[in-house]
C-alpha cells in the first residue's frame, strides 16, 4: 500500500500544528467565516434571530438559500441594490447598513439613521421581515 502521508521535512505545516485538532479545512473555514463577516458585510446573530447587511460598496453577488447556523436567506448586492429574503418559517431582524447618502424602498426615501464608518458616510435602518417576506432597498 502506498504511504500517502505528508513528509514532515518538506510538508508546508509542521505535523504538529495538525496534531493539536487543528486541520486544514478549519483554516479554509475561518478564510471564509472572515470573507463573509468582513466583505459581504453579514452577521446572523441565530438565538437573537438578527441578521445584519453591510457589504463593501464594489462587490456584487446573489447568494440563494444561504445558509446561517439554522436560518435561511436570499441575499444579493447589484449596484446600488440591495435585497434580502427571509426563507425561514420565523420572523427575523435585519438590519441594513451601506456607504452613501439615503436608503430608498419603492422609489420612496425611508427613515435611516446617518452614521460613519470608518471614515465614510453610512445609512441603517431595520426592518422585521416575516416568514417568507423579502425587501429590496436602492442606497443613493
């Protein structure tokens, strides 16, 4: 049988750092944990059944069905546009916080706290989505 272990003299990780539970894939777990908190700007608090949406201006994505702890949403970035649905059979918080100026549901402008982060000019609001609901929001 063939010895497919690495060797521990040219293998990038010491064998040791494997040996005290860490692996591989809890690294590639944490990359991505920090992808998802720091650039797509989502944070799903699960026991308070809060979602918060805060993605970085230039990056565009539709994540359907997207799975968080035992919640379930449909999240996307165009543009300006912002949209999140709720696919879980209880209500959820979300709050919305984006770079620029006003929030605006339906072409109608809608109350938003003004805020600063780091350094640039933030809107939040937040909403109760229900079971099912979904909201789609245009930042000006």
């Amino acid at each position: 049988m063939l010895d497919t272990r690495p060797d521990p003299d040219t293998w990038l990780f010491p064998l040791a750092w494997i040996s005290d539970g860490l692996s591989m894939g809890s690294a590639s777990g944490a990359l991505l944990t920090l992808i998802i908190h720091d650039w797509f700007g989502i944070v799903y608090n699960a026991p308070g059944k809060a979602l918060w949406f805060s993605s970085l201006d230039f990056l565009h994505f539709n994540w359907k069905n997207a799975p968080f702890g035992a919640g379930r949403f449909d999240i996307s970035h165009n543009h300006s546009e912002y949209a999140v649905q709720n696919r879980n059979v209880f209500s959820v918080t979300l709050v919305l916080r984006f770079f620029g100026n006003s929030l605006f549901k339906d072409g109608k402008t809608i109350d938003a706290e003004p805020g600063i982060y780091p350094d640039r000019k933030t809107v939040q609001t937040r909403f109760l989505l229900l079971p099912g609901e979904a909201v789609k929001l245009e930042v000006r």
